[in-house]
C-alpha cells in the first residue's frame, strides 16, 4: 500500500467527506485547534523557563512540571485529535506541504527532546530540583523545547498561507487574506 | 462601520501595512504567540484562584509570578492586534467575532483585576467564595475564547450567519 493511496483513503473517507460539507465543522475544529496550540505553547513555556532558571527558580522543577505538564498534555491531545481531523479534508494537499513537514519535524524534535530529558537529563534531577542553577544540559533541553513547540506553532499558522484547499470554500469564509 | 473602514484602509498606514507581505505575517506569528503566553498567564492565575493549582503557595504569590507575563504579553497581543486591524480594516470591522474578542477582552482584563484584588485579600490556605471561584471559571473560559474568536474571524458568516456584517 502507497503513502498516495494512504492519502487518498484517508481524503476519501466519510470522515474526510463530513468534514468538508458540514458548516461549521471546520471552522470550530480549526478555531479549537488554534486554541489547543497556543495553550500547548503557554503552558510548557513555563516548565521551560523554569528549566533555563529564568522563573520559578525557587520551586522545584519536578513540581513546576507535574502541574503545568498536565495542562499541556492535555491542549497536546485537543491538537491531536483537531490537527487530525483537518488534516483528513485535504489529505494530500497537507502532505506535500513544506510547512507541514516542518511541523511534522519540529513535533518529532520536540518529543525527541523530551524523551532525551525524561531519560538521561532528568537522572540528576535530585540535584537541583528545588534549588541551585539547572546545569547546562537542562537548560539547553528548556531552550530548545521553547524554540520547537514556538516553531510548531509559527510553522502550523504557516501551512494556512501556503497550503491552499482540496475542496471549494464555501460562500461567506475568509480563508485567503490576510491569514 | 463599512464606510469609516473602506477610509481607513486607504490611509497611509494602513497601505503601508497591506502592502508589506512581510509585515503583516511578522504580526500574525507575534501576536499568536502572545496569545499563548496570554492564555498560559491566565490560566495559571485563575487555576490558583479555583485551588487547582499551586495551592502551596498563596494567590498573591502566584498573582506576582505570572501577573507580569499576562500583562506585558497582552500589551503587545493588543499592539499586533491594532496594527493587523490597521492592515484589514473592512475584514475586521464587519466581523461578528471581532467585536465579541474585543468585549471578551475588556471582560477578561476587569474582571481578572477585580478577582485579584478579591483574592489578595483571603487568607493564605483560605479557600475563596463561591461567587468568586464562579467568576475565575468564567474568566478562565472567557481568555480561552479570545484564540478561538481571533481565528473565527476568517469564518465570520459561516459561523454567525446573519449576525455578521460581512457580504
């Protein structure tokens, strides 16, 4: 089975044809979608900051984390299932898009970068939990978790200016200026 | 309303702006993740008033931690805002979701000051009135819905049919 005819199953399934013909489907689940995204950003940009001991430098960072990173699991699921669901209108058109790929591979550096912290940075997390300067290798996974998921989002708002639509736009829907 | 943006797109400032591609996606990409910083912000303070958050700690405490954040963030959300409805003045001004983000936004800053001024006074450990924790639920609703309404302004008539001005 071809990544095409993946694509054009998943663009022709009726979830796909749902989407595209019920008003407002897409718009709630693209609006959603913005709205997971930038709580996905706002959240974890405080267990980032906190690891590159610029906030909350005098409460631990595995509390810090376990309460934010609870939240941000949480807008990360709501992205998911909205980002999928989009996804399916245009299967094909979303694939080929450089933007999109980007954003696949900022997703994946960012989980990456999380699971390189989880397993080896976070072994000396006793350390400097709750006090002295995170050491450089936590700064630098807090530095580039910020960079990635700011870029998720910039690459996601991305893909609307560059992608165009498999489907015609219904009547009274902006989708072409400026964003 | 029409009239008063179809002038005002043909300013000076405002051609500048539409005519700068580079322009106007710098202030979208600044003002989404300003809407992020807004929304984390937000919600922080609002979880602690609830007592879902942070509890360790008193709501002051967490009021000075993130109470700058939310400001500074939302000076410069409001800044890009401005400048993007500068750029499209008639597709802002005849959308439905625009004005409701913008009283949303003046709901959202009061009544957020007016809960921190309640809360600062309760007790550390205390827990806060029911009117109160009613209000930090609606307002934590109601910054949620500003990212929502702020992308629902590219669908205002498929959204709001009639209730948009949009032709």
């Amino acid at each position: 089975m071809s990544v095409e005819s993946v694509l054009a199953s998943i663009q022709g399934s009726a979830l796909a044809e749902w989407m595209r013909n019920t008003s407002p489907a897409m718009p709630i689940v693209e609006a959603t979608h913005v709205l997971a995204a930038v709580m996905v950003f706002g959240t974890v940009l405080i267990a980032d900051l906190r690891l590159l001991g610029l906030a909350d430098s005098t409460r631990p960072f595995s509390r810090v984390g376990r309460e934010t990173l609870r939240l941000t699991w949480l807008a990360f699921g709501v992205s998911v299932i909205t980002g999928s669901l989009m996804f399916t209108t245009s299967a094909q058109t979303y694939f080929a898009n450089t933007a999109f790929q980007f954003k696949a591979l900022a997703l994946l550096g960012a989980g990456l970068n999380m699971t390189v912290f989880q397993l080896v940075t976070a072994r000396a997390l006793p350390a400097w939990d709750a006090s002295g300067p995170p050491p450089r290798a936590a700064r630098a996974a807090g530095l580039i978790s910020l960079l990635l998921w700011a870029a998720v989002v910039l690459l996601g708002r991305w893909i609307g200016f560059t992608k165009g639509y498999d489907f015609t736009i219904p009547p009274g829907v902006d989708l072409t200026v400026p964003g | 309303m029409r009239a008063f943006a179809e002038w005002l797109s043909a300013t000076a400032p405002s051609v500048a702006i539409q005519s700068t591609f580079w322009f106007i996606r710098l202030l979208q990409a600044t003002h989404l993740l300003t809407a992020g910083v807004v929304a984390g912000a937000a919600a922080m303070i609002l979880l602690r008033a609830l007592g879902w958050q942070r509890n360790d700690e008193s709501f002051d405490a967490v009021w000075r931690r993130f109470s700058p954040w939310l400001t500074s963030s939302l000076a410069v959300m409001v800044a890009t805002g401005i400048a993007q409805t500068l750029g499209d003045p008639v597709r802002e001004f005849t959308s439905f979701s625009y004005w409701l983000k913008l009283v949303v936004l003046l709901l959202c800053v009061t009544g957020t000051a007016l809960l921190a001024r309640k809360a600062g006074r309760v007790a550390p450990g205390a827990r806060l009135s029911v009117a109160a924790r009613l209000l930090a639920i609606a307002l934590l609703l109601a910054w949620l819905a500003l990212p929502l309404l702020g992308r629902m302004i590219a669908y205002d008539r498929a959204i709001w049919g009639g209730l948009s001005m949009r032709t």
